[in-house]
C-alpha cells in the first residue's frame, strides 16, 4: 500500500469526535453527561464551508499513517528508536498529577502500553492539580477516569488500569510487575520503594521513581544492568592496524612505488601506503621497533617529509598527520577488557543479545584475532586516484 | 500573584499547549492567547490539547476550548491571528503584566521584543529543538532585550554554490526548490539562475524551459531533464578553472538512466484515480519513505511528479510555491536533488531526510516542551513578583553539563550598544551606485533590522514608507523610489550619508551611516552590502588554564552567517552536515552549539561555562 497520508480514504468515516466517547463513559457510569462538544455557532454558508473543509481534512488525518503524527520524533530517535517505544509496557503507580504527566508524555509518543494501578477515587482536591481530570469524574476510580483521557490522546497506545493500592500491589502481588519493561513509581514512600526495587531487579525491569513536592522533586532510575551498543560513534577511530597490516594490506603497499618519479603518481599516492611502507621501513631500521618516544615519532614524521617531492602533496600531509596511527599499542584497551572478561559474558539461553556478541567478540581475540580486535572495515577519506 | 496577573502567550503549539496548561494550573486566570496557525497532523505527537479531529481548525481557538474543559472559570481569549497584525499594538500590549512567547521563528521573537521594549512589559522567551531548550527573561532597563546579543540569522549560501560548485547535499536541495522547481511551476516573472539557453543556437525558443506548442509531456519531462542534468554539467565543465581543485560532476542523461523511457511513451503504472491526491511514488509503487531511491528510481520518480504536475495539477502551475506538506513537490524535489547529488558525487538522500532539509523541519518531543513550559512559568511568577534578582536564564541541556540538566545563568545587563534597545548608529557598506534602494529595504532594514513597516528617511526627505493608508500619489513616488539607485534618489546617497529607518508600530528608530564601496567578495558578501556597527558585549573566556581571555565577538550582523541551525537525520546524532537554507526563520530555539568549520556552525547563546560577562545588579 502506498505511503501517502492521504491513503486510506476508504476508512475515512472515522468521523466521530472523542469526546463523544466521553459522553458514552459518563452515560454508563450513571453520572452526568456534561457537554463535551462546544457548540460551534453557525455564522452562514462561508462558515459552513470552512467546517466542510476542515472536516475532510480531519478525516483524511484520522486515516492517515502514524508516520505523519510521528515525524517529528522520528527525527530525533529514527524507527529504531520509536520501534523499542512501541514495543514497551509502562506500569504507573499512582496517578496524580506527577505519574500523570510523565505517561502524557509516553503516550504521546506512542508508548506500547500504560497500565495504571491506583487505588483511590478522583476528589475535589485532585480538580486542581491534574489537567486529565474533569468535575465529571468526582467519586469514580482515579485509574480509571485517567486511562480514558489516556486513551483519548493516542489510541494507539493500550491504556490500561487496575484500582488498587501500589502498596497493596508490592505486597501481595509481586510477580504482577514482571509484565512491564519500565515501572514508574511516583509519590511512593521509601519502604514500598525499596520493596519494589528488589522485586524489579530480580526481574531485571527497570524501575523510576520519582517525588516531587511543591516547586522540588526528584527521579532516580534503578537499573540493573543496561547495555548500549553504539552503532554510529561520535568518533569512528579509522583503525588499519598500519602498525600491524594485514596480509593482503602489506601486499598492496608492496605493489605501490612511492618513489615514483612521475609527480602526479607520486602526489597521489595513498597515504595508507606511504605509511605501511615506511613503517616497515622504520622498522627494519629499529630493530623491528616501531616510533614509540616523542623523539622517534618527530623523526618518523620528518622520514615522510623527506620524501615528499614537492610542497603540495597533499597524501604526504595526510601521512604525516596520521603518522600517529603508526605507534599505537597492540591488542586491546582496559575498557574492553572488563568487558570480555565480565561474568556475563559466559553466555546461556537467557544471555541478551548485548552479551551474546560480547562472548563472540572474545572468542574472536582468542583465536582469528591473535589478541585484537575484528577490523572495522572503513577506509577513510585520502587523496588518491580514482583506480 | 497570578491570579490578578493579565498574561499574554504568543504562540499555541509545542511550548504553547504545555505552557497553557500550566498557567491554568499555576492559578493564572485571565490569558491571551495569539497563534496564526492551524492544526496539522504532525503536532499530535507533542501538542495534546489537540486531536484528530481538530486538525485544520486554529490552533488558539482548540487549545483555549481544550483548557476550558478542565478549568471553567477562568477567562482566556484566544486570536487566530499574525502578531505582526497592526492590531497588536502598544497600547494592546500595554494591558498586560507579562509576555510569554511560544514561538517558533525568530521574526516574530524580534518583533514581540520591540512592542514589549515599547509597551515596557516583560518578556520571557523561550525556544526548543529536539531535546535542547532554553527560557530568558527580558526586563526593559534592567536586563539585556531580545536582540541585545545577536541572534542567529537563516543560512544563505552563495549563488555559484548554488548554481555550479554544490558539495553538500543541503546545496542539491536549494537548486532543486528555489532554481528547478521555482522554474518550472512557480512565478514566471521571478528572477531565476538557471541556464536557459539550449544546446543548438538554432532553437527560436529563449527559454528551453518553456513547453513547446503540442509538445508530448513525456518529451518535454525528458528534454528539461536531459537539460538540467546533462547539457547544464557539459557547459559548466567546459570552465577548467572551476574543477581545478575540485571533483568533476558528471553529466547524467535520460538515455543512459532509464534507457527504457526514451522508447515509451507515457505509460506509467498509473493507478491513482481523481480524488486522491497525486503522487509519484503512488503511481510507482515505492512505498517507503524511509527508502533511499537508486539513480534510476530518482530518475522515474522525478518525471512521473512532473508529469502529475501537468496531468493533474496544471491550473497551479505558474503559482506554485514549494511547501513541505505538498506531498508531491516533496517528491519531486527529493528526486531532482538526488541526480544532482548523484551528479556531483553527493550521497543520496531518502525523501524523508530531504523533506526535512528542503522543509526546515525540526524535530521536536513533548518532554522538553513540558519541562519548558514549567520553567516559563516559574520566571513568569518572579517576574511579577519584581524578584530581579532571582531572575534566570535556564538552558535545558542535552547531556548533563557540571552535572546539571538544567543550567541557570543570571541575566545580563543590557547592552549599551543594542541598537534595538540602546539606539546605536549603524553603518552599511554598500555601493551607492548600482545598489537599488529596494534592495537594501529587502535585504537589510527588513530582513536583517526585522523592521515590519519601515519607513525610510534622509535627512528630512521621506523616500519611503510602508503600511496601508497612503495616498495613490505617495504611493507611486515610493515605489519609483525603489527602483532607483541609491545615488540617484531625490535626498542621494551617497558615501557619509545618514538614513534614518522606523517602524512605528514597533516604536523602533535607527540611524544608518552609510559608506559607499565598489567591491564585494561574491562567496563573502552575497547581498553586495555589509551592515555592521552593532557589536555584541565583549565576552570574557576562562580557558583551562584559569587565565582569562577577552574575546570580543564580531560586530556585523554578517558575522551571524557563521551560525545555522541543523536539523538531525533519525537515530543519528546530528549531522552539521544537514544544513537549512531557509527563507522562513529560524528552528525553535534560537540557539544552537559552536563548531568550527566554513559553514558548519551554531552557537550556545550565553554559554554559562565560556562567558561572564556583567551580571545583573
């Protein structure tokens, strides 16, 4: 079916407002059905029209590909980002006006699913501070009332409640939380906090807690274990192991005169090559050492410079500005030692995915690897030739 | 406080539907509300007074009716008009205890700047992008105004970046909006930099682009392809100079794209039927956005758009302006961009990147907004308490900056060289001689000075006024005006002459010196003028050392060609390489981050970590 946020035109009789559904809700509960809809007073054929417009486009909008309402979002995280979004399950304890507005938020954007567990019903007091309530709800379940506004903002999000007291809940029935991927604990006191906090920890979810009182509060996340893989690094380090090249890569170098007196051979060659072959030139003058001291890494650089034919080469600039790439230290970093040599990384049916390719990454070093890491495989930008 | 406070929000989108709800339940009251636009389908993700169902509708009438529902008994009035309109005047902006602006370009944020300066009420300005997000606060006398730092203006790139020398893929798309697409569905009469010229000098035609009489559309589409892509390249590499030291384009032609259009004739996988709306990918069956398209996909999408624009949309053709929701246009200039890309050896983009590009859009989530919109009212609330000293400038931060997430900075002084609100003389370089006075009315006291309804004098000699109500005779005058050279008008101007510009409305009066010049560098100096005179205070830095280091930053407004917004491509950190030409304004938040680079460039508005400058008394 095509992309196109005119598509759909044959669902487009979803013309109902929301608030309709409302009245429907307050209908059932027994309580007054309070207008919803504002009257929109009828100024003539002009405004009629207007209407008429506005209404076909609200109806090509109601059919229209949640990729248009989440463009802007989109933007930010990708469909990577909106996809782990919708995937995800929230349980809100307590919804006052904190728990509130923070799953606003989350269904705004799509968020899988909210489930809401609060106990108490919607009081006087709760009119002024929560703008998901209405005098309409007075005396019914707090949850419940919310939910319906939930619902209302996207209906694509699953809004969900159970009337009950989180306190009960963390009591009597732990394994209720296993379901969820974040818990969101708000206004709760510190002995059903740390109560709660072991259970999701055992169950590996991750817990928000969050108070605020007046114009302060606090959040404070409690994970137990949270694994980022970086797929598009700030900074890509061009690894081409130069103090180390790969067969294939000494080969090439070896096939490359770099003292070709032709001047646009000469200025053209990669600096990848003027690298590897005077490394190893270096090396055979140093006892197979490569530039390691300041001193030696000055002189290797004024070894590329003497053999620089002429002021612009430009692959011979670049060769002198990467000639550091020449002394870096073999196998690899403490970071990523910690890493391999984490526990976890001895994998078993429940390992994460996180875990799973850390414990092939190790077992690449061990063996195919000789103590480093796999190559990256990007080459970077260099002043060369086209072939 | 706020009960008695009368308040005034500009704008009624992301910050304004957050900061509408958190005024009413702060306790405020009695709240204007002003906002020109309607609602569309992608505000839902972050602007939850409004649903499906209102989209189309104003977005100040929805949001008033939404908060009304939940809060009955306070007054809110809500205008579904432009700021700018005349009937925002002082004397209506003098009813208010405070302004909060919610906007989302930095016109409007200059001209509420000048009426708050001149009604001397105060202003708390606020912005967003992405996560990033700022609130200030502007006291008349007591803090720096709006504009009292200079702001970052639209990037404009030079001409023959355009036309000839593009290397980034922002540039593609300007050439395909603003030369290709304006060409040929937009304003006949407009001045426009492609090559019109054919290849046989034998063609009585003058303008290639034009259709011939009975010309078959699939012929046409692809001789202005093979035009723009092939014949165009062919005479800009006949210029040896240019390619020196820079990457040669390649001409592409339809014959070696999609050697199978050359045969048919107008036959496309063509099932859209009359009511929906025209669409290539429809037709084609490329269905997702996200979908970077080969040459050859580029290349069908790009003549199947154009022909929809003949077939189905010819009445528009000739009055055409690129908009971003014009699914179509879209189509078609993410296509025209990526065979000039592919041209020039500019990586391909899909149509989602470049609607963001050729669209400015900004990418933007409900979070920051909220966390915004708290902050406002905050500052509101001192504000109207006159609690100077604990007013605040609070950046929201992407990453935790000294651990802090949300970075309060006091205010500054004002400063003393504003020539908004401390009238400083300004000084323009310009050649007297061949500059028209309409263009430096355009380029300058409007674009670069945001005046709105100007009115130019020299010495006592009015040359030229803007508004309604003149008289037909005075109108004719100033509209011949325009048209002369500056040396030529009835007071000239001429090197050492003072103008004297006013915006009534925004009470707003500044003096220009000018100084005549014959040269301008075309890269540099785009517009042929140079504006400078208004310099920013001086800036001390702390380096790591712990020494201190002045650094004044530059004086003209050019200076803030260095500094861009970016808009970011999805589940990447952003790319300084997506930059915006953008005649429209500026993202959000009008600030962004300092990088260095030709024209990769931000700049973090009142950096806490780099400037101390004179704090508030």
């Amino acid at each position: 079916v095509p992309w196109n946020w005119m598509h759909g035109r044959a669902g487009a009789k979803r013309l109902a407002p929301t608030s309709a559904s409302r009245e429907q809700l307050h209908a059932r509960e027994g309580g007054v059905a309070i207008p919803h809809l504002v009257p929109l007073p009828l100024l003539g054929r002009s405004h009629r029209r207007e209407t008429t417009a506005s209404a076909a486009m609200a109806a090509a909008a109601a059919a229209a590909e949640p990729k248009t309402k989440y463009d802007r979002q989109l933007r930010i995280w990708g469909d990577q980002g909106q996809a782990a979004l919708e995937k995800a399950s929230i349980c809100l304890l307590n919804c006052g006006p904190t728990g509130t507005e923070a799953l606003k938020n989350l269904v705004l954007g799509g968020i899988g699913s909210v489930t809401v567990v609060d106990g108490s019903k919607v009081e006087q007091s709760d009119l002024g501070n929560n703008f998901l309530l209405d005098e309409g709800c007075l005396g019914q379940s707090r949850a419940k009332s919310i939910c319906s506004f939930l619902q209302e903002l996207n209906d694509a999000v699953k809004a969900k409640y159970v009337e009950e007291s989180p306190a009960t809940m963390i009591d009597t029935n732990p394994s209720f939380f296993s379901q969820f991927t974040v818990v969101l604990a708000t206004q709760l006191p510190e002995s059903s906090l740390l109560k709660l906090d072991s259970i999701c920890r055992s169950a590996n979810i991750v817990l928000v807690a969050a108070r605020s009182y007046g114009l302060t509060g606090l959040v404070r996340v409690s994970i137990k274990e949270h694994c980022v893989i970086e797929s598009k690094p700030d900074h890509s380090l061009d690894d081409l192991r130069l103090h180390n090249p790969w067969p294939e890569l000494k080969q090439f170098a070896k096939s490359i005169d770099i003292c070709d007196k032709d001047p646009v051979v000469h200025k053209h060659t990669p600096y990848i090559v003027i690298l590897v072959r005077l490394a190893e030139k270096w090396a055979d003058a140093h006892d197979g050492q490569l530039p390691s001291t300041r001193q030696e890494k000055r002189e290797f650089k004024d070894l590329i410079r003497a053999h620089m034919l002429n002021v612009d080469e430009d692959n011979y600039k670049e060769a002198v500005e990467s000639s550091y790439k020449v002394s870096v230290t073999p196998g690899i970093s403490d970071e990523i030692r910690q890493i391999i040599d984490d526990s976890s990384s001895e994998v078993n049916f429940s390992s994460s995915d996180f875990w799973v390719l850390v414990a092939s990454l190790k077992e690449f070093i061990a063996n195919e690897g000789n103590g480093e890491l796999p190559l990256e495989g990007t080459i970077p930008d260099m002043t060369s030739l086209t072939e | 406080p706020s009960r008695a406070a009368k308040v005034l929000m500009v704008g009624a989108g992301g910050i304004g539907c957050e900061l509408l709800k958190t005024l009413a339940l702060s306790g405020f009251s009695d709240i204007h509300v002003i906002d020109l636009d309607t609602i569309e389908v992608s505000n839902l993700n972050r602007q939850f007074l409004f649903r499906k169902s209102h989209v189309g509708q104003s977005k100040a009438h929805v949001a008033r009716d939404a908060i009304l529902k939940f809060r009955p008994n306070i007054n809110i009035e809500s205008h579904h008009a432009n700021v700018k309109d005349a009937q925002f005047n002082v004397d209506f902006f003098k009813q208010f205890n405070v302004v909060l602006n919610g906007l989302d370009n930095l016109d409007a944020r200059r001209h509420v700047n000048r009426l708050c300066l001149a009604a001397e009420v105060p202003l708390v300005e606020s912005g967003t992008t992405g996560f990033l997000g700022q609130v200030t606060v502007h006291v008349k006398g007591k803090t720096e105004c709006y504009e009292c730092q200079p702001k970052p203006i639209p990037k404009s790139y030079p001409v023959c970046t355009i036309t000839s020398t593009p290397s980034k893929f922002v540039h593609c798309i300007v050439w395909a909006k603003e030369l290709l697409f304006a060409k040929l569905f937009g304003d006949k009469n407009q001045d426009n930099d492609l090559n019109v010229h054919s290849k046989d000098g034998s063609s009585s035609k003058l303008d290639v682009f034009e259709r011939d009489v009975d010309e078959d559309l699939d012929q046409y589409a692809q001789r202005i392809y093979d035009h723009v892509f092939g014949y165009n390249i062919e005479v800009a590499l006949e210029n040896e100079e240019t390619w020196k030291n820079r990457r040669r384009p390649n001409p592409v032609y339809i014959r070696d794209t999609l050697p199978e259009a050359v045969k048919q004739n107008g036959s496309s996988w063509d099932c859209s039927n009359d009511h929906e709306e025209p669409s290539a990918m429809a037709s084609l069956g490329l269905t997702n956005p996200q979908e970077i398209w080969t040459l050859a996909e580029n290349s069908r999408v790009l003549l199947e758009a154009f022909k929809l624009f003949f077939e189905k949309r010819e009445k528009e053709i000739g009055n055409l302006v690129f908009d971003k929701d014009d699914q179509l246009a879209v189509e078609f200039v993410t296509a025209a961009a990526n065979i000039r890309a592919h041209s020039f050896g500019i990586p391909l983009h899909s149509l989602f990147e470049a609607k963001g590009v050729a669209g400015n859009i900004v990418h933007a989530v409900a979070t920051t907004n909220a966390i915004i919109a708290g902050l406002i009212v905050i500052e509101a609330i001192k504000v109207l308490q006159d609690d100077y000293k604990n007013y605040r400038m609070t950046y929201c931060l992407e990453h935790p900056t000294k651990k802090l997430l949300l970075m309060p900075v006091e205010p500054f002084e004002p400063n003393p060289s504003c020539y908004v609100c401390s009238e400083t003389p300004l000084l323009l370089d310009v050649n007297t001689k061949v500059t028209k006075l309409k263009e430096v009315i355009d380029k300058i006291i409007k674009s670069k000075l945001g005046m709105n309804l100007p009115l130019v004098m020299i010495g006592s000699t009015l040359v030229f006024e803007d508004g309604d109500g003149l008289e037909e005779d005075e109108a004719a005058n100033y509209a011949l005006n325009l048209e002369k050279v500056l040396a030529e008008l009835p007071a000239p101007v001429i090197n050492g002459t003072k103008l004297t510009v006013e915006d009534f409305q925004q009470e707003l009066s500044c003096s220009i010196n000018i100084k005549h010049r014959e040269e301008f560098d075309e890269e540099k100096e785009p517009d042929g003028m140079v504006l400078s005179g208004w310099s920013a205070p001086v800036e001390k830095q702390i380096n790591s050392n712990g020494e201190n280091k002045s650094a004044a930053s530059s004086s003209s407004a050019r200076a803030t060609d260095d500094t861009v917004e970016d808009p970011s491509k999805p589940g990447m950190k952003r790319k300084l390489d997506e930059l915006l030409e953008t005649k429209e304004n500026c993202d959000a938040s009008s600030s962004a981050q300092v990088v260095e680079d030709d024209d990769d460039c931000t700049m973090l508005d009142g950096n806490p970590a780099l400037i101390k400058k004179k704090r508030l008394q």
